[in-house]
C-alpha cells in the first residue's frame, strides 16, 4: 500500500491522481509527448481487456498519453455499441481534422507459462480471444474502409509473463517479437506483415516495437516473478479516463461501451464481495466505486458539464444495480465520481 494510505481508499485514489496529474502535466512530460508526436503523428488506440496489467505505455516504453486506450471486460468490443460508436466517432474525426492516420491495437492477452493467467473476461480460452479480435479488426475495416487504409486496425497479443507483443499480419502471417533477436529488422518485417500500410505509419509503429524488444529484456534480466492473478481488486471503476490509475489488481475497470455495462459492475461487485469474504481485501479499508466521465474540452463549456452529467448517471446506475444485485457491499462501499481532464488527467470530484 501507499505510504500515506490511512485506511481511507477515497482518500487515497485522490492523492493518488494528484501525483499522478502532477506527474504528466509537468513540463517535462508535456515537452515530451509534444516532441514526441511531432516526430510521429500517427494516432494510436488500443482496445484492449480492464485486466490491469496491460500497460501498452510501459510495454513499449512510449511517453504516456500517447496510445489512446479503449477497455471493456475481455478487450470485448463491437462498432454497433451505441456509446462505443460514439467516442470512436469522436477519436477518428479528432485525428483526421489534424491531418493524422490512425492505428488501432485491437488486442487480446494471454500467458505462455500458465494459461490461468489469461484472460478471465474470455474464461482463459485465447483461441477465441483471437478469434474475437480477428472479427473486431474485420468490422473496423469494413466500417473505416480498406483502400488506402487511414484507420488500420492491426490484431496484437499481449503475452503478460514477459509482457511481449505478438502480431497478427492480414493474411495469417504473425510476428512474435521474442523471435526478433535485434531491432534491425522491424521495420522490414512490419512491411512484410502489413504491405498496404502507409509509410508514415510503418515509421511510427517502430518505436512501439523497439520499446517492447528492450522491456522484455529487461523484464528477462529481472528475474522476477509473473504477476500474482489471484484477485485482491476493491475498486470498481466505471467510465473512462482512468489511465493514471494502473495498479495491477486494485480495480475492475468497465467501460461504458456496451447497453450490457450495468452488469458488468453487478459481476465487479460480485467478484469484490468475494475478495471479502475471503479477506484478501482488509474490511477496514472498504470497497470504492469509482466513477469517471473523460472530457478534452474547457471546464464550463457545455462538453465539460456534459462529462459531468454522464458522471452522475454512471453513478446512479452503477448505485441502483449494486444495492439491487449485491446488496451486501452497501455497508463498506465509498463513492467517488468526477470528471477526468483528458489535457492534465486530473480528477475534478463532483462531491
Ligand atoms: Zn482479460
């Protein structure tokens, strides 16, 4: 736990996102994420699982903010999402009005030493992880077009012992990057995989995968131990904007995507009743739901209280189907709900 935790989670998740916050709205960070997208302006979305180990930025050693990351239970997404289509609309019109292509990650993780370390959103079956991937890049491609490519969904699996990446090529052809024993060839074998893809953006997918190469090694050279599966989560995170909060196993994280998403809090709730129960989550400390509407635009505007209105109704939701499907959590549950700056990543609580 935190240094300065004191038994109060609220508490802590604010101090939390403060450092964090501070962290990526320094001078520094602002200077490198503007020098960085100067050098490579292709945007980068990554659809990807709420597990809270995959961290795209870490795995590839990019400046945070730059992948845009998208989450549901599972990496499980369909362009037919009313909410899903929304900011997907949003994002790409965003990238294109600047001139940008955009490249979407759609993922799907698994571990090569225990396939119990997979995804639990697809009950550790990675054969139709990929499958599922497969399909989303398909209906992106039937939805954004094929020729030219200006938003190109490429397939990745993220294997979570060693955190490498492994990619899908269109016509069955996959690279895993273990198998790259320097960075020289990267470049050669992108074309290979994906030959209609367009220069700048083979240019741009680069340093993602020379990232990825050096982080396994590190990951080799430390010796350390996979990251421990068993559930410990207390925290139930509703919404988006939640990328200062990586803590493996502290949060479930829903995205909103799917008309479905009350249920997933309802099976969040249920798994953190678990964690209870089974006191691997200290009863002192409680259980927090944690809700966040993302906004880009200037507090006041009518987007930003329209971030504000979405934060209320995920919150009231998220309240009503948790005291109806596990009314037991109601005892220990703390609520935090605000809205996340997309520019500094600060929380503004709306209590
Ligand atoms: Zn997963």
């Amino acid at each position: 736990m935190h240094e300065d935790y004191t038994g109060n989670l609220r508490e802590f998740i604010l101090n939390r996102n403060e450092e964090q916050s501070a962290a990526f709205r320094s001078a520094a960070a602002r200077l490198a994420r503007v020098r960085y997208r100067a050098e490579h302006p292709t945007e980068i979305a990554a659809w990807k699982c709420m597990d809270g180990r995959l961290n795209l930025s870490v795995y590839t050693k990019t400046p945070p903010g730059i992948i845009q990351p998208f989450r549901n239970i599972g990496g499980k997404f369909d362009l037919g999402w009313p909410f899903f289509q929304e900011v997907i609309k949003e994002y790409v019109k965003y990238a294109t009005h600047h001139g940008r292509r955009v490249l979407v990650l759609v993922t799907y993780h698994f571990s090569k030493g225990d396939h119990h370390r997979g995804c639990a959103g697809w009950k550790y079956d990675t054969g139709a992880a990929h499958a599922a991937a497969d399909m989303l890049a398909v209906q992106a491609g039937s939805v954004f077009g094929t020729s030219p490519r200006i938003v190109y969904p490429i397939v990745v699996g993220i294997e979570t012992d060693e955190e490498g990446l492994v990619l899908h090529g269109t016509d069955g052809k996959t690279l895993d990057l273990e198998s790259l024993k320097t960075a020289e060839h990267i470049e050669t074998s992108i074309r290979d995989l994906y030959p209609d893809m367009d220069p700048q953006m083979v240019t741009d997918l680069v340093p993602l995968l020379r990232g990825n190469l050096e982080h396994v090694s590190e990951v080799r050279a430390s010796h350390r131990p996979p990251i421990d599966l068993e559930h410990r989560e207390q925290i139930i995170a509703v919404g988006r904007g939640f990328d200062w909060l990586h803590m493996p196993n502290k949060a479930l994280i829903i995205g909103p995507f799917s008309h479905e998403w009350p249920d997933a809090v309802a099976t969040a709730g249920k798994i953190i009743l678990g964690n209870l129960d089974a006191n691997r989550v200290p009863k002192h400390e409680g259980v927090l739901l944690l809700v966040s509407a993302l906004s880009r635009d200037e507090e006041g505007s009518f987007g930003w209280n329209m971030a504000t209105e979405k934060a209320k109704y995920l919150e009231r939701v998220s309240r009503a189907i948790l005291a109806e499907r596990v009314p037991e959590l109601s005892e220990n549950l703390q609520v935090l709900s605000g809205v996340v700056s997309g520019h500094t990543r600060k929380l503004h609580a709306l209590q």
